[in-house]
C-alpha cells in the first residue's frame, strides 16, 4: 500500500490539557513538512509527520502537549477502561512511540518527545506530541516535530449505494418507457 499524504486542512491543531488558558497553535502550510499515512493491515496504520514550526500564541504561553485531530477515512479505537485524556499519569492515552521536539527550530536544542494517541469516546484520531519529561513544551513561543506513530483504526462507516434490483442501477433503454 501506497502512502496517503495528510493536508493541513485534513488536521485540526489544538493544545493539550494543562496548557494556558486562552492560548492557541498555528502552522502555516509551507511549515507542515510532511504528514501522511500508510495502511498496513485492515485495521493498522502508521503515520508519519514533520512539523518545521507550530507556533504558540502568546509566545510565552505554558504548553503541556500539541493535539492533532485527524480528518482521515479512519476512526481511532475506543478503550473504555484507559478512561478520558487527561495530563495526569498519562490518563487516557492509548498507542505511543518517540518523537523529537525541536525547542528552538532552525537551533541545536532538541529534546525527546513522545507522540501518543488519544482514547476518544467519539472515535476521532487526536494525537498528541508532548515532552517525555512532561514538562512544559513550549520555550521561545516556536516547536518543531517529528516522528511516527502505529496503531490499531476501524474504517468509518460509508453510506450504503441506492441499488436496483440484483445490485445494479436499471437504466430505461430508449425503446422502453
């Protein structure tokens, strides 16, 4: 299977739990580097991003972590029991693998990240890049990121076809009315 690249209008992003009220994240187009993803089972995909920059604003907000909700022709599986997203002890977080933060992006400071997915009662895919440490993201109001994910996905539900009778659509042949 081919890879399906993500565009920026298929991704919502958002901050996490425990952020700064008020305060958001923007990435401009030219700054989505790469996002894509790659069917590798029925019901297993990896995803695969580059973030050049995500920007905060205000710049000096306290970040916990970036989600990145996904409009893909996937839904993300629910676990009732790993409960809600929350900041504490990792509540709510299902799949998870490294990533990289860049702090300063274009600088030499990098620190190590992880990237997990997030268990939504509503079945959307919402990942979220944070710091391993837990601790705040966010340093000179810039991040960059990169990394990958793999996890377990159903197929969202498609609306059935009107058929005709054995399956097909009869079409009025021109001598028939």
């Amino acid at each position: 299977m081919a890879w399906t690249n993500v565009p920026l209008s298929r991704i919502t992003f958002g901050l996490f739990a425990g952020s700064a009220p008020g305060a958001t994240v923007s990435v401009a187009a030219a700054d989505l580097l790469l996002f894509r993803y790659k069917l590798l089972a029925r019901d297993t995909i990896v995803v695969d991003f580059r973030i050049g920059k995500a920007f905060f604003s205000p710049s000096n907000a306290a970040v916990s972590g970036i989600t990145m909700t996904l409009d893909i022709p996937f839904s993300s599986v629910h676990f009732p029991a790993l409960g809600s997203p929350s900041s504490f002890n990792d509540g709510g977080q299902s799949y998870s693998n490294d990533c990289v933060i860049a702090l300063d992006p274009g600088g030499i400071p990098h620190a190590a990240g992880c990237v997990a997915l997030l268990n939504d009662g509503t079945h959307k895919i919402i990942l979220l890049i944070r710091k391993a440490s837990g601790d705040n993201v966010n340093s000179v109001g810039v991040v960059g990121a990169f990394g990958q994910i793999t996890f377990e996905v159903t197929r969202r539900k498609r609306l059935p076809l009107k058929r005709g009778k054995a399956g097909r659509t009869r079409r009025p042949s021109a001598g028939r009315r």
